[in-house]
C-alpha cells in the first residue's frame, strides 16, 4: 500500500504544489463535463476541510478517507472543518441557508461515516502519531466511546446490519481491514486493504489495496468463502474510496487523472490530479465523471442514488474547498 498517505497534519490541509500554480480553479466545470449540473453545497465560511494532495510530474498521491457522508433522511451532509487550529464533524442542513452544528469536540478527527439507521457517528482521531476509531450520537455529539485502541485505525465505516465496524489497521508497512462487533467487542482480521465499503445482502465488501506497480486497485473480497475479485485496476493510474451505489449496481471512487492544461504554461502536458469515476459492480462501464484540473475527493451518494457530493476546489479563485453536487443520470 504504497500510495496512500495516512499520516498527516492536523485539518487535512492542502498545500498548493509549484506545478498547481496554473491551474484555473476559478472555473465551475471544462468542456468534458458538459451536461453535468454542479451545484455548490458549502461555503468558504463552512471552512471545509481538503485532504492532501502530493503530486509530481510522474504522478499523485492523497489522503483517501472519508471526510463526508449523508444522513440516512437525506437532510443533511457531515463534512470535516477546519476551526480554532482543530479538525472537527460539523452537520449542514442540505437544500437551505445557514450555519452547520458541530457534532464532535475533539482535536483532530481524520474521518467518519454515518450508522445506516443515522442514530451515531463511528469517526477516527488523530492522537500524536497514532490514531483511534470512536463512535458518537449523531444529534448529541460530544459524549464519545472509544471502539479500538490501536496505533494507526482509520476510515471505519458501519457494516449495514450495525452489527460490526469495519476499519483499515496499519501494523509496520501493512494496511488490512480489521472489524470491531458492537455486540460482544470481538476483533477479527480479514485481509490487505483500506477504504473498506461494505455490500448489503453479501458477507463482503469492496476495498482499494496497492499492486505491483505501486498503484491501487478496487477489490471485492468475500470474508466468509475467502474469494477475492479485483474488480479496477490500471498499471499506470491509482483508484480508491469505493462506496456503492444505494441501489447496489455502481461503485463510486476516486481515480488518478491527467488533465491536460498547456504544455507553454506550466513545461509539461500532464498535470496529474484526482477525478471522480463510476463503474458497475462486476467492473464493467466504467466511466470518469469529473475532469477539471482540481482535485475532486471524497465522494458520496445522495440516499436516492441521483446526486453525488464531493470536495473541491473548483469554483473559488483561490483553490479554497468546498461541498459540490452533480446530478448522477447512468
């Protein structure tokens, strides 16, 4: 898992590189994503958090978590701000003006994703150079139970019956999905990988997990047979942050992208960046959604499978994050 960076400084904070000073992140959308509606979510006073970004002319690296989710009625997003040098959840009501209400009082929290019955918040915090999994009330906040107690776990996420907390572990230069049982505290280990993204009905879950190449895959992995599917995979591109589609026939994902801005400008055609993609769950139809220079992350289903939200700098002069929606027509 050579590709994914976990270690970071406190509020995912992005750091515009030499070869991003080109980049025109005033503009909306590019040519390639005509008939795409984006509509902008946050605002830059929500102070939306950016995962990194490392990029050099052979490539990017970046923080794969996830830093936003839906509530399970679709009326609000939880998204990671940046407040008083501290990283936190904060809830926005979708679809009116205002503030957001802040669910979590910690340090830094690194990501989070919502219960399927929307009651908790299972979330990670970054303690010094380890990190731990806590679980919340996603009305209250605040009040929080610790879930593990190992150095590095990260990117936990519920699997759909409640019963279990599946999280990325890393021990020495290994990633594997852990899960945590709610019930009796028991941990089982499963096997390489990270951005665990659990499927309904099946006793699986999609994961990305590196290659030979350096890059990441999507994988389907079967817990209880031990098949293992790679279901995305390029030799020259990097994939991760799957999450399926509320009617369980796409995968949403980050993808490694080369947009291509002007060779006089900046010395060089390829300036690699993140773009969101989709494909069907066997692999097949795989599509890239988003193209524009900035680096789009961290995406999410609407409950209804029709939107997709995601971070951005697109759309702000100054490359400052924000929530962006577009309409999902597949």
């Amino acid at each position: 898992m050579k590709r994914i960076f976990f270690v970071l400084s406190i509020g995912l904070l992005y750091s515009i590189s030499s070869f991003a000073q080109k980049v025109d992140y005033s503009v909306v959308s590019v040519p390639e994503e005509s008939g795409t509606e984006f509509t902008k979510i946050s605002t830059n006073n929500d102070y939306v958090c950016m995962p990194i970004v490392k990029r050099t002319k052979k490539g990017v690296n970046w923080f794969s978590n996830r830093i936003l989710d839906i509530s399970q009625d679709s009326s609000n997003i939880a998204y990671l701000s940046l407040r008083n040098n501290t990283t936190n959840i904060f809830i926005k009501e979708l679809g009116k003006q205002g503030g957001a209400v802040q669910r979590t009082n910690r340090s830094s929290v690194i990501d989070f994703s919502y219960s399927p019955d929307g009651k908790y918040i299972c979330f990670t915090e970054q303690r010094g150079k380890g990190s731990q999994v806590f679980q919340t009330d996603a009305k209250k906040g605040y009040v929080c139970r610790q879930i593990t107690s190992a150095s590095n776990d990260y990117t936990p996420i519920y699997t759909h019956d409640m019963e279990n907390i599946l999280f990325a572990r890393q021990e020495g230069g290994e990633i594997n999905i852990w899960s945590y049982s709610l019930k009796d505290n028991f941990l089982s280990s499963y096997t390489t990988g990270m951005n665990p993204c659990p499927i309904p009905g099946e006793s699986a879950y999609l994961c990305s997990r590196g290659n030979s190449t350096g890059k990441n895959e999507i994988w389907k992995i079967n817990y209880v047979t031990g098949v293992e599917e790679c279901i995305v995979s390029n030799p020259y591109a990097s994939y991760t942050t799957p999450a399926l589609s509320p009617d369980g026939k796409w995968i949403l994902f980050v993808g490694e992208s080369n947009a291509m801005i002007g060779d006089n400008e900046i010395g060089y055609k390829g300036y690699y960046n993140t773009d969101i993609f989709v494909c069907k769950l066997d692999g097949s139809v795989f599509t890239q959604l988003t193209y524009h220079a900035a680096d789009d992350l961290s995406p999410v289903w609407s409950k209804d499978g029709k939107y997709i939200y995601f971070v951005s700098q697109r759309g702000d002069a100054a490359g400052t994050a924000n929530i962006w929606r577009i309409n999902f027509n597949y």
